[in-house]
C-alpha cells in the first residue's frame, strides 16, 4: 500500500476539553473485509470515544430503583458507566445523595452509607454532593373500609431536601462550561425535565438517561437523546472489591450487604 493511499484515512481529533491536537489512524481497506465502507464506522467510534461524557447519579432514586434488596448495593459507579457504556469517554462522576440517620429499627443504616460513600472515595473521577434530610413527625389517613370513619396514625416522614436541585445546579453549569459533550443521568425523576431540557435544546449537548426503574418516565423519553436500562447482570459485574484500602486503612463491604 502506498503511502499517499493510506494518508488519506487519518482522522483528525481535535480535543477542545484538553487543548491537545490527537491525530488518529484509521484502518485502510481490507483490514475490515476489504470494504471501504468500514472507515466511517471506524471513524464514527472514535470520534463517540472522543466526546467527554459525564455522569449525574440521583443516589436515592438509584439506590430504591436499582439497589435496594438486592446483592449488588456495593456498586461501583465507574465500572458500571463502562459497562454500559462502553464507547464513550467517561468523564466526571458526580454522585448526589443526603446523609442518613439511625432508625429505632435500623441502628446501623449511617454506618453502611458511611462505608459505601469512602469506597466511592476511592474512585479519582467520583465526587459526591450532598443534600440534607427533614424528618419530623405527622399524622397521616389509614386505610378504613368504605362507610366507616377516618382513621389517623401518627408517623415519622423523612424528607431528602436539595440533592435533585444540586444535580440540576450541576449539569446546567457544566454544560454552561463546556465541561462534556454528553451528559447522562442515571435518574428516572420527570423533575429533572426542565433542566435536561435546557441543556439539550439551548445549549446544545446530548443527553441520555440510564434507568434504575422498571419504566422510564414517559414525560422525559420525548426529551433525551438515548436510554439504556441498568439490569443485575451490569451491576454483579461492576462490584467494588472487599476489603479495598485508601489513607485510613482497609475496610470491607457491609456485611448486611
């Protein structure tokens, strides 16, 4: 093969986020069935891995729709976005979450989020935001049969307060910023439709959703560029090791988990 021949298949990247100039060299004909048709998609998959994609976890929604009752809860986030997405270039993790308290009936729930929130710690691209909880005592209706009168029981409500608008803060100032190309939220809240809306149609990213619920929310899948579902076979796979270690020592995995 001569060498102006195979000039004519470099692609040049230029990467803005990082300010380098990457200059790519696609396969020529025949190393993909001799057809030349196959350097667009060659092209195509490296320009998709070039695009910073970063992530935006509602931890809460994740943990109920995905997580809870099941044996993959030490997740890691990370390996789990490779899975899942496994052309494109993951960029920040940004995992938004309240701290929680103990529970008459569940003294150590602190202590299995403290453990998971270090081992998220450990994770270089992982940063994690957080809100705050309201928990204060009401009465609410019981369920009574039909012609007898209103029953009430007095209850403890917990609230998470602030982690839905530190994630909306978040994507609207790193699209603001140019800090991705792509931004994928792992959430199925239709409250996150405004500002997934903004960042699509006024200052032009994609975005996608990876869905911790059994449906996706019909009010944001007009308004997102794609959808993937986060099944158990991905989340066996993207388990933190036990124990794992940072500056403070080795610790282990809950062991309720």
């Amino acid at each position: 093969m001569n060498r102006g021949f195979a000039t004519k298949y470099k692609i040049r990247l230029l990467l803005q986020s990082v300010g380098l100039l990457c200059i790519i060299f696609a396969h020529p004909p025949g190393c993909f069935g001799s057809r030349a048709r196959s350097h667009p998609r060659v092209a195509s998959a490296f320009l998709e891995f070039a695009m910073i994609t970063n992530v935006y976890i509602d931890g809460f929604n994740f943990y109920y729709g995905a997580l809870r009752k099941t044996p993959h809860r030490w997740v890691d986030p990370n390996q789990m976005c490779r899975l899942l997405l496994p052309n494109n270039r993951i960029g920040e993790i940004k995992y938004f979450t309240a701290l929680v308290s103990a529970r008459p009936n569940d003294l150590d729930q602190p202590v299995r989020q403290q453990l998971y929130l270090r081992a998220l710690a450990t994770l270089p691209n992982v940063s994690v935001h957080l809100g705050h909880f309201l928990t204060h005592e009401i009465f609410m209706p019981l369920v009574v049969p039909t012609g007898q009168p209103q029953q009430y029981a007095r209850v403890i409500k917990t609230e998470e307060k602030g982690s839905d608008v530190n994630l909306a803060t978040h994507l609207l100032h790193d699209a603001h910023l140019g800090r991705f190309d792509i931004a994928v939220v792992i959430s199925n809240d239709s409250d996150l439709l405004a500002p997934i809306r903004i960042v699509r149609e006024e200052l032009g990213k994609k975005v996608g959703i990876l869905n911790p619920q059994k449906n996706p929310s019909r009010a944001l899948l007009p308004h997102i560029d794609f959808i993937k579902q986060i099944r158990q076979g991905v989340l066996s796979a993207s388990q933190f090791p036990s124990p794992l270690s940072d500056a403070n020592g080795r610790f282990t995995k809950p062991s309720a988990w």
